[in-house]
C-alpha cells in the first residue's frame, strides 16, 4: 500500500510548545483571573497525561484547589481561563518565541513537492494551530494542510481514535494509505487505535514513555548539522527524515502486519 498522505499531531511534535508556551499562557492567565496556581515544569508535564486545556485545567482544580472546583460557575471559569490561555498562547506564537522544531519545514515543504497530502489531528484549539503555522510558515501556511483536526470537532480526545477517525473520513482515506507522527503515548494510542502506522519523535516530556508498536522512535527529525537520532528502528542510512524515509518506514509497518499497528 503506497503512503498518500502524512497526519502530524502539533504540540511537542511539529514545536515544542509545552513548557514554553502553553505553560507560561496557563500561569498568565490564573495570575489575570486571582487564582493562587502555578504549574512549574515539573507539574506541568504529570499535568499532560490529561489531554486538552480545558480537561487539564478541570482535573487540576478537582485534585488540588477543590474549593474552586466546587463553585457554582466553575464551568465558566473553566471556559474563560481556557479562551484567555489561548490568547495569550497565540501572542505568544505571534512574537516569534515558539519555532517549529529543527527539520521540520524542510520535511514539510519536502512532502508537499512530491505531492504527498497533509493534515494535522491535535487536541489544541483551531486557533492556536493557526497562530503557530501562520507565524513559522507564513500567512498560506495552513493551507499547506488539507484537513486540520483540533479543538472540540470530537467528543473524545486522545488517546481516543475519534480525532484520527474524523481526519481519514475528510481526507477520503483509509489508514493504511497515511502515516502518522506523534510524540507522547496518548498520541500513539489514539492514532493506533485508528488503525495508523505510527512515527514517535520524542521530546523532553515524553522520553521514556511508552511505545510500542510506533513503526520507529527518534529524538528529532534531524537537519544539517543535526544528525538524525533513532531511538528505536532504522534510519536507513538517512541523516534526516524525508518523503523516502517515511514511505520506507509506512512500508515496513504493512509489511509487518496489523499486529504491530494497532490494537484494533
């Protein structure tokens, strides 16, 4: 089965935006609303086992500050908090203080010159996938992706399958014609439970998680001067990845059958 198209998640993944960007939008926006919390580093990465920012902010309340989970308009200021975030995330995005990790234009721009399609499946909000593209790749940069999943299009997030589900539905594929990029256990699980082959690239939060089954691991996408650094797999005598890797790797998943794919 050829690969036609690649689906990337976006936060840790396509940027490193978690400890720098999201975290510091959560604090700015409880230290605007009065709130006594401060997720630290450390926090904040038990904090993203808990998949979306209004999920997030909703178990934290619930474990740490039970007295705000309890008031009466707690889902508003659920709601609030999280548009706030979002606002200030993208200020951020828009100063240039969030790049997109090392090689991955090149790959992106690589994919799109050999006619491979391109979408995006996140639990971040449309907003801020745009404020990232449009700041990293120009104002055309989301039209570089022909489906874009985020946010509250499905019910469920990762590591449930819907977000992938909803994505294939719109690009009028099956799993095995894409391959997916992810960077935490949450990610590979909902995509695998989709019936996707899988690429991890890691990042500080997600290193040593669990991933079993991804089609190969690395520590980044590698780019001149950053030799590509596998975890897991092979890189075939490549320095970075490319279109041809990622078709090699897509290949390699299929060949090994649906047993290393998914948990269907």
């Amino acid at each position: 089965m050829a690969l036609e198209a690649v689906i990337f998640d976006v936060d840790g993944t396509l940027a490193d935006t978690e400890r720098d960007g999201h975290r510091v939008a959560f604090n700015a926006a409880f230290a605007e609303a009065g709130l006594g919390w401060h997720w630290d580093a450390a926090l904040y990465g038990q904090l993203l086992s808990v998949t979306g920012g209004k999920e997030r902010i909703r178990h934290y309340a619930e474990r740490f500050d039970s007295a705000t989970a309890r008031r009466a308009d707690f889902a508003e200021l659920v709601q609030r908090l999280h548009q706030r975030k979002t606002r200030l995330y993208t200020d951020l995005v828009a100063q240039g203080r969030i790049a997109l990790r090392p090689g991955v234009g090149r790959l992106l721009e690589a994919l799109r010159a050999e006619g491979l399609r391109l979408a995006i499946a996140t639990t971040t909000t449309p907003d801020n996938v745009q404020a990232l593209l449009e700041a990293n790749l120009g104002p055309a940069g989301p039209a570089w992706f022909e489906v874009i999943g985020a946010g509250d299009v499905v019910g469920a997030k990762k590591p449930a399958p819907d977000i992938y589900t909803w994505v294939l539905d719109r690009l009028g594929l099956g799993p095995q014609a894409c391959l997916a990029v992810e960077d935490s256990e949450n990610g590979l699980r909902s995509s695998q439970q989709a019936g996707l082959a899988t690429l991890v690239v890691v990042n500080d939060y997600t290193l040593g998680q669990d991933f079993a089954g991804a089609v190969a691991v690395i520590g980044g996408f590698g780019a001149p001067g950053q030799p590509l650094q596998m975890l897991r797999g092979r890189a075939h005598g490549k320095r970075w990845v490319d279109p041809d890797l990622l078709r090699i790797w897509h290949a390699e998943a299929w060949r090994a059958g649906k047993d290393a794919l998914s948990y269907r």
